[in-house]
C-alpha cells in the first residue's frame, strides 16, 4: 500500500510537472485561475521562524530559523517553494508547488524534504481564512490522515502540519511555521 501511494504521488507530480512544459502552453491550457490566485500571497522572500516537535514522549520542540523564497512559477497558476534551515541540528531544504486543478477544482500541493525524501501530495479547499490541504498514507496497516493549514497574516502568512491516527476525530501538530518578509519587523 506504501509503495502504490508513494507511486501515485510520484505519478500524480510528475504529471503536474510535465503537463506545464511552459509558461505560454500553461496559460493555453487554462492553467490560470482565480481559484489558483488564492494562494498568490504566499509569493515573497521570507525570514521563516520553524517549532518542530522533536519528539512526543517526553514532548521536545525545537526553534529555528529558515529562509524560504516561493516564486510565481507559471503567473497566476503554479508557486514554487524553497525552503532552507535546520532541523535537529541538521540542514533542512524543503521543495513544494502549489496550484489549482481545474479537473478536480481543488487546490494542491505537492512536497518534499531533505530529511525523509518522500514526495507528499495533497488537496484542498479554502476554508474560512485557511487553506486546508490533506493527505492520507497507510503504513504497515495504519492510516495516517495529514493536513497543512496555512493562514494569512499580518506581515505573511502562518502554516503548520498536523496528522491524525484516528479518522480525523482529532489532530496533532508537529511543525509550525511563521512567513514574514525579509526586511519586515517581526
């Protein structure tokens, strides 16, 4: 079931990529969309504040800090995230794309860090003042439901990760994130 995820999501981003071989033929394809321009405030340059929960038991967090750059990929259809800190004393790079699907209408997201490889691939919807992505994998007979909420702020935007072992009836939170402009006051 892991490989069959895994592989779907390496699929389903290789064909996100692929399909958007340019600029211009992503524009005639009818890539852009007020839907996928919801997620236009997350281009910038940004000082990244990171707390990640080390471990649950006993419960450690650790406080970093990052740079991330997300840039218009394809204007008004693709965002493209770089990431760059530390986590557990190690570098940390993260890669993400964010988009809307006008076959599915929803928002998607797809990621990756250095320090487990896996490709993610999630959905989602605005919700509120949110957008909520989410994703599910099994592991060795255990469904993990997981979401990334990000909210606007002030001077960025805020994002955190959370997961569930129990259908979603409640969720965990094991990284926050704060964007703020580079040369803004925190």
């Amino acid at each position: 079931m892991i490989k069959l995820k895994r592989t779907a999501a390496a699929l389903a981003a290789a064909l996100f990529l692929g399909m958007s071989a340019t600029n211009a033929l992503a524009q005639d394809a009818g890539c852009e969309s007020d839907e996928a321009k919801q997620m236009s405030f997350l281009a910038g340059n940004w000082n990244v504040e990171s707390r990640f929960r080390v471990s649950r038991n006993p419960e450690k967090w650790e406080t970093t800090t990052g740079k991330s750059v997300v840039e218009d990929f394809f204007p008004g259809c693709v965002w493209k995230e770089e990431f760059t800190g530390t986590r557990d004393g190690k570098p940390l790079r993260v890669i993400g794309l964010f988009g809307f699907s006008n076959i599915t209408g929803n928002l998607q997201h797809a990621w990756s860090h250095s320090q487990h490889g896996i490709l993610t691939f999630y959905e989602g919807r605005m919700v509120g003042d949110e957008i909520v992505f989410s994703s599910q994998l099994s592991v060795r007979g255990t469904v993990f439901n997981f979401r990334k909420v990000i909210k606007r702020t002030g001077e960025g935007f805020d994002a955190r990760t959370e997961r569930s072992t129990d259908g979603g009836k409640t969720w965990d939170t094991g990284w926050f994130l704060s964007y703020n402009k580079a040369g803004s006051k925190s």
